[in-house]
C-alpha cells in the first residue's frame, strides 16, 4: 500500500512538471506580413511578433492580425499549445488592391458646362462616357435630365466580397448648363443573396475611376 501511494505522489508530481513545462514553453505569434498589427483580446500588443504570455486564470486569448492591403484575421491560441511558433498569415485584400479611396464615392458633384456646349450635344457626351464604362444606361429621361446607369458587380474572392457600383446623373436647374453626378459604390459579403448585406464603401473600383475625370475635361474643359 505504501509503495501504491508512493507512486501514485510520483505520478501526479510528473504529470504537474509536464503541465507546468507545457505552460511554460516560450512560444511566440509570428505574422505575415512582418508590419501586420497585433492585438490580444482587443488589446494592441505589437507588430509583426508576440511573445506569448498566459495569467493562471486565462486558458485562451482571441488573437487579432491586420494590415493594410490585407484580409484581417482572428483566432483563438491555447494556453496549452506546445507550438513553439504559431504563424498566421493574412491573405491580400483583393477588394482594396482593385479600388481607391475617394471622397467623392456616394455623394454627388457637380460639373459646371463650358458656355460652348449646348444642351443635346451634352446629353450626348454624358451619354457616351457612361458606355465606356457600363454594358447599359438603365435610365436616359433628358426631358426630366436624369440618367442612371443598371448596377455592375464585381466579385473579390480573397476578400470573400462583391462591390456594386451605379453612376446617377441629374441636370441642375437655374444654373446654366450643369449637371450633378453620384458614383454609388456599395459592399456586401459573397455570400449576401439579393440587397441584403450591402453598405456605402467609401472607395471606388480602379475602373471607374477615370470617369470623373472624364467626364469634367470633355463637359468643362475648353
């Protein structure tokens, strides 16, 4: 009997030192890219590198990377992990690398005419600049001297997101000749089905870009 409980203190003392060594391995988070933020439990802790550190209370922490340019991760980290290395690598953010930021995305602008330009060949230019960029114009009422174009989707598997863009084009009154002009620029999950899940994104994608600046140079320019 003697001998039994002698072993079974053995035992548990063994099994404590393992716990114990497990707990205490010097492991560390290691992130691609080496300028991606980390953050432990919402809590900034360092770029690119953190050595990981448990209280006796806590048996996980939810760890967060991201960078610009990048698809932002999360995930849980053990206390027991015996990894020496845990690497997390982010995926580049397709959706960003093909669009800009713009203030102008979801809010109109305004583009005066040049007194040159009457209002049927404007019609006409704003016409053809939308078909450079756009399958259909969806609406073209010049009585009313409104215009809007059908919505184009693009799709950015590395980000899991689809991007919708729509151009809206209205002639301003008592103001000589002028028209006002809205790229709407929307965002929604892949997955979303229908309207739902879309919202505002205040960046437009890299084709449509040129259009504003088309648009002023052939309606305002000289």
């Amino acid at each position: 009997m003697k001998k039994l409980f002698i072993t079974l203190l053995t035992a548990v003392g063994v099994a404590s030192f393992v716990c114990d060594d497990i707990q205490a391995k010097p492991g560390k988070i290691v992130t691609t890219p080496e300028t991606a933020k980390i953050y432990i439990d919402g809590n900034y802790v360092g770029d690119g590198m953190y050595p990981i550190k448990f209280t006796k209370k806590e048996d996980f922490f939810m760890v967060k990377v991201e960078a610009p340019g990048y698809v932002s991760k999360q995930q849980k980290v053990y206390k027991y992990d015996t990894r020496k290395v845990i690497a997390i690598e982010l995926r580049e953010d397709d959706s960003v690398m093909g669009s800009v930021t713009t203030e102008l995305a979801n809010r109109y602008f305004t583009i005066q005419c040049r007194e040159s330009l009457d209002e049927d060949t404007a019609w006409k230019i704003l016409s053809s600049v939308l078909l450079n960029y756009f399958d259909e114009v969806k609406t073209a009422d010049k009585s009313s001297g409104f215009m809007n174009t059908a919505w184009s989707v693009a799709t950015f598997p590395m980000a899991e997101v689809k991007v919708r863009t729509m151009v809206q084009i209205k002639q301003v009154i008592n103001e000589g000749l002028a028209y006002q002009i809205k790229i709407s620029s929307e965002i929604a999950p892949l997955e979303s089905y229908g309207e739902r899940g879309f919202r505002q994104w205040p960046r437009v994608i890299k084709k449509y870009e040129p259009l504003i600046n088309e648009m002023q140079q052939r309606l305002g320019g000289k």
